[in-house]
C-alpha cells in the first residue's frame, strides 16, 4: 500500500510573519520529506486580542514571505470563515479535501502546547493530526514536565515518538518534539522594535519589512498583547 506524503500546516497571527516561522517550516518540511507545508493565517484568535494588521495585511505578508518556495502555500480558510477561529475546525475542513488518511501535521511552539487544554475540542484534535512542537530558545517542552497539566502530561506520554517516521505512517495521533535552529525571534520583539525605530531586518524576510515600511504597519502601540506563540488555537 502507498505511503501518503504528509501535509504540514504552519498557523498564527503572522503579525508579522518572521524568519523563525519560515525555518521552522523549513526544518519540518526536509525531517518529513513534505511537498507542501499551508500557511494559515488567524482569522479571529479566541484565546488572545485581534491582531494589529488587518486580515488583508498579514495574508498579504505571508504570501510575499513565502514567494519563491514551491513547498510553501498561502491557505486563508481562517480569514474568510466567520466566528472564532479554532485549529479543529481548521484540521477538520483540511482533512475534508484530501485523501482519506493523509498523515496532517500541525506544527506549533512549545508555549501553544502547553496551553492545548485550553484548546476548542483539543482531544479530539489529536486524532485528527500529529502535533510537531518546536522548541526554542527558553521554551522547551521537556523541560517543563512538571509543569504540564496533568490531562496534557498524559497525552503527550502515551502519544510522543522519539523520532518523526511515525507521523509518516498514520493520519494522526502522535506527538514529536523538533529542537529547531536557535532564531529567538517573536512578532512581539518586531513590533516593539517598529514602533521604537530600532530596524529588524535580516529577522524577516526583506520583501516583508518593505510591505510593513510602505504601509505604515506597527508604526504606533498595536492591539496585541505580544504572547510569543508560534501558533494560536
């Protein structure tokens, strides 16, 4: 029986999108062996304040981020869906037009699932993917074991793999930790950096800070409450 490639998916405010989301996906895509990793942005984050760019602005910055990278794809299902925008209700529309048992994986940092309990219907969305969490620079999963709640210690004992070929086998269900490249990078750190005057180039990709320069983007104190996650529920 054919193995099906996995699909990546990569979410967030993308406020602005940066080089440590680019990498991780990077990274992610060459450990899998993926041809398509979907960049979703939030439409409406339900555990945090609304982005400070508007929706037309952070897909606009994903897709000039992206350019170039065949494996890379621009996916707005969260911006165009009304209400809250919830990763299982994502996962679930994805699942819907592909290939029945298709490996999904959702990668995210290890602040967000430290949180997944927190998570609409989060049980349940771990058996609709695996989970790949990258660990970086002052977030590290192992290293916090006494601090996940215990229904998330759980899962993560039953469900971790010490390797990723197993999330090539099945459709979902496992958990991997990936220690990526050190970029300590946050889109909070950029913003406060815009608003300050300090330039943050070579943190993003070029094509990015133009857009952001152009448009006057973070130029005055923004919306968000700057939680360094790299990927919102």
């Amino acid at each position: 029986m054919a193995i099906l490639t996995p699909v990546g998916i990569l979410g967030g405010t993308f406020d602005p999108i940066h080089n440590g989301h680019l990498r991780l996906a990077e990274e992610v895509a060459g450990l899998l062996d993926l041809t398509q990793i979907r960049f979703i942005p939030t439409g409406t984050p339900p555990h945090r304040a609304q982005p400070a760019a508007s929706n037309a602005q952070r897909a606009e910055m994903v897709r000039l981020a992206i350019a170039g990278n065949p494996r890379f794809v621009m996916d707005d299902r969260e911006l165009v869906r009304a209400g809250q925008s919830y990763s299982f209700d994502t996962v679930t529309e994805l699942r819907a037009t592909l290939p029945p048992k298709t490996p999904v994986v959702l990668m995210m940092g290890a602040d967000a699932f430290l949180s997944l309990p927190g998570w609409h219907r989060w049980r349940e969305l771990l058996e609709l993917c695996h989970i790949v969490v990258a660990q970086r620079p002052g977030y590290g999963v192992t290293s916090w074991e006494s601090a996940l709640a215990p229904e998330l210690w759980e899962a993560f004992a039953n469900r971790s793999v010490v390797n990723m070929s197993p999330l090539r086998r099945s459709p979902g269900g496992r958990i991997a930790i990936h220690t990526m490249t050190a970029l300590d990078i946050s889109a909070s750190l950029l913003r406060s950096q815009l608003r300050s005057g300090v330039s943050p180039r070579y943190l993003l990709p070029d094509a990015v800070l133009d857009y952001i320069h152009q448009n006057g983007l973070y130029a005055s104190r923004d919306a968000g409450n700057g939680a360094p996650a790299l990927l919102t529920p």
